[in-house]
C-alpha cells in the first residue's frame, strides 16, 4: 500500500493510507475530532487536500477504505460498479476531477451518465476539495426524478415531506398538522410521520388514518410511517396500506447492523412493496434517511471520516432507485456537527454527493437545541440548498418537532424558497391544490368541532 506525501515548503506531509489522507483533508468538524481522524491543524489539513488533489480517481477501485471481504457495502459497491461509465474520467486526479466538474462543457446529462460509473469514496474526496459555491454550481446541474403518485425532482419544482409528527400520535392533532400543511401546498414528497412507538398495530392504524385522508379528498400523494423497516413489512403482510417503505441506513455493514438491518432484508422489502403496485404513475418505493455521524455514534466507522461515510450510504441507497433519500443533517447533535457552520457545510456536501451518485436528494436542515446554531443559520442553509436544486424539504408545522424534539424547517419556509426561486409544487399536487384546497378551511372547522 503506498504512503501518500506531500511537500509544503520545508515540510513534508505523510499519510500512511487513503483513508488518512480523506480524513485530514475534510474540512473542520465535531465529529471528526471526535473519532481521532481529523487534520491535527489547518496546515495539515491544506497539505492533506493537496495530497489528495494528486490521487488518481482509478486508485480508489484499488484501495477499498473497508476491505471487501469484511463489509457488505463494500461489495455492494464494487460488485455494481459500470466501468464503462467510469471511463470518460478514469484518467483523472481527483483535482482534475473537480475543474472537469466546474467547466461549462459538463452538464446534467453527461452527470447522470457518469454517476454509474462513481463509487461514494470518489465524490466524497472531490467534495473536500470544493467550496461551497463549487457544490452548489455542481449539485444544481443535476436533477434526478423519481415518481409513485407525485414527480418529484423536476426543473423548476421543490417539493416537501409534511411531517405531523405527535407526542402521543393523536388522531386529531395529526391530523390538523396535514390538513395545515396541505392548505399551504406542503406533502407532495410525501407525508411521513415519526410514530411515538414501533408497534406493529399502531403503525397500522396510523397507515389507514393517511390513506383514508388521502382517499376523502383524492390527494395524489404517497404517505409512509417511519417504522424499522421490519414492522413494515409485518405490516404489508397483514394488508396495510403501505406506499413508501422507510429506513435509515448507513455506510457501513456494522452500522446497518446497528440499525437491525442487512441488505438481503432491504432487498425482500423492496421486493413486498412492489408487489403491492401501489404507485400509480412510478414504482419508486424507497424512502431513506442518513446522517453523518451514524458510522461514528454506532462505533461502526473502521476510521474513515464521518462524510466519507455518508457517502457510503448512499452507495447503498442507489442500489434500491428510492423515492427519497433525506440527509437530517444536523439531527444527531453538535458531538458531530458542532454549530451552524458545520452544519451548513455538511448539508452541501451530503447533497452533492448524492446527486453525483444519482439519487433523488432532499434534506432535514435541522438542529438540536444544544447545538450552537439558530434559525438564521438554517435560513443559510435552506437558501443555499435552493440555489442548489434541493428535490424536496421538510415541512414540520411551526418549524419545531415536538415529538422528536428537534428545529426543522415549516410550511413557511417552503413557500419561501418557492417564492423567492419561483419553485413550484410537483405538477400532479400542483393540479390538485389548484382544485381542491377549498375544501381544506371547511375540513379544519369540522375537526375543530
């Protein structure tokens, strides 16, 4: 295994491995200190990235950062690789890789026809070479579309998961939350609840409660409850209207395993939902969640740097063609993301990183309330991420989850980006709400009653 070098003036830098060099050339963050992996100052850290600027794309199907035989992701990834995609940059450093990005001569089309041929370690290391303006400028010449009753992820479109969650999943105030987000046009994405308990009999309940709304006021919508996915499937099996299944994964065989999940059990639920044919214009039935930090809080990281790990994900992620893929990008704590800066940052790389990979990327522009960020901090985010042709957001009312305990981003803000970018909602919800929302005041005054 070669040992990668760099001289910087009268110093010479060395990094005993690829997955050193990734690791001291991320920019700063919480979690990386956390684990023991980040660049012990900034001068390493520029001294790593210009190391990593002369690595050759080619050089990471050579050296896995997790052997092959000891990790299931790992071999998802390379076992799947299109050599033929790769090869119109195979001859590229990982900084040549960049400027070839950022040219004018690059676009979409040319992204989505390579993304096949990219394995997560290579866009994770092109992205710590960029700025953010660089994983804006890239990120928003991608547009992946996915479809089940809604398209989501078209030019010009912004979508958003309305997510009524409850303390105690109350019927009634669950409710009043999906009624409020659809008058101000949120759900298109999906309607998606967090349930207090991951109960097979309430997830069922809860799954008929959303279907009957969507079925009373014909909504084309998809809706999902954010059980293990097992419950799910115990779910499907006793008849329960389930559209999108939902999971949160990780880029690491250890840290699925700290979720209870392999891939051969991803592989059978995907299988189950389609079977159902329950989509109506699309068969894209995955929704999953991400976090960077998951591989470290679960002690699952095998010392690569916590973005490096994100990405891995999201080689696991493309392999099922979800729905939605939903970075919650600062949900796990400052311990990983300590403030609104990292925070920032990450949700910028997490979107480009997936959409290199040509998955249909939203993101929960979150904070915990012991993190040092605020809501001028999330309105940065949000804004920036529009810039940067985000498919969906989250749409909690008020902005603040109080089952879950956490700040998001409201109906509001929704509106906000498509006011200021003249978004729209996804054409199919788009025709409905034109119709339809008259009826929503009068619904809110019967519930009321």
């Amino acid at each position: 295994m070669p040992e990668y070098r760099i001289n910087v003036g009268c110093k010479v830098f060395r990094f005993q491995d690829l997955r050193t060099v990734l690791a001291k050339a991320s920019p700063r963050r919480s979690g990386d200190e956390l684990a023991g992996l980040a660049a012990a100052n900034s001068e390493e850290r520029v001294a790593a990235q210009m190391a990593l600027a002369a690595v050759p794309l080619a050089r990471f199907l050579e050296e896995p950062l997790i052997p092959y035989d000891s990790d299931e992701v790992t071999r998802l990834v390379f076992d799947n690789h299109d050599a033929v995609a790769f090869a119109p940059v195979s001859h590229l450093t990982v900084g040549e890789f960049r400027d070839w990005l950022l040219s004018h001569q690059v676009d979409g089309g040319m992204l989505a026809q390579l993304a096949p041929g990219l394995i997560p370690e290579q866009v994770a290391a092109v992205s710590k070479l960029m700025r953010e303006q660089d994983l804006i400028q890239v990120a928003r010449k991608i547009r992946v579309v996915t479809r089940f009753r809604t398209t989501v992820g078209l030019p010009g479109r912004l979508s958003t998961r309305l997510q009524p969650n409850h303390p105690s999943d109350d019927a009634r105030a669950i409710t009043a939350s999906i009624i409020d987000g659809l008058s101000m046009a949120s759900g298109d994405a999906v309607i998606g609840i967090n349930p207090v308990s991951d109960n097979p009999k309430q997830l069922t309940v809860l799954l008929h409660l959303l279907d009957s709304i969507r079925r009373r006021y014909d909504i084309p919508m998809q809706s999902c409850i954010l059980a293990h996915v097992t419950t799910q499937m115990e779910a499907m099996q006793t008849g329960a209207p389930v559209d999108l299944i939902f999971q949160s994964i990780g880029g690491t065989e250890a840290t699925n395993a700290s979720f209870g999940i392999t891939l051969a059990m991803l592989a059978e639920a995907n299988q189950m939902a389609h079977e159902l044919r329950r989509g109506t214009i699309g068969d894209n039935v995955f929704y999953f969640e991400t976090g960077q930090g998951s591989s470290l809080s679960a002690g699952a990281h095998h010392g690569v740097d916590q973005q490096t790990c994100e990405a891995r994900a999201y080689g696991v992620a493309r392999h099922f063609r979800p729905m939605l893929v939903n970075t919650v990008v600062g949900f796990i704590g400052p311990e990983y993301l300590y403030d609104g800066k990292q925070i920032r940052r990450a949700a910028l790389e997490d979107h480009f990183c997936g959409k290199m990979l040509g998955l249909p990327m939203g993101c929960d522009i979150c904070y915990t309330n012991h993190a040092e960020a605020d809501d001028d901090d999330m309105d940065a985010v949000l804004t920036m991420l529009g810039a940067a042709g985000v498919n969906y957001i989250m749409g909690v009312p008020g902005a603040d989850d109080i089952m879950l305990n956490y700040q998001s981003t409201s109906f509001h803000d929704a509106l906000f980006l498509r006011s200021v970018f003249g978004f729209r909602p996804a054409p199919e919800f788009e025709s409905w709400y034109e119709t339809r929302r008259p009826e929503l005041p009068e619904a809110m005054k019967m519930l009321a009653s």
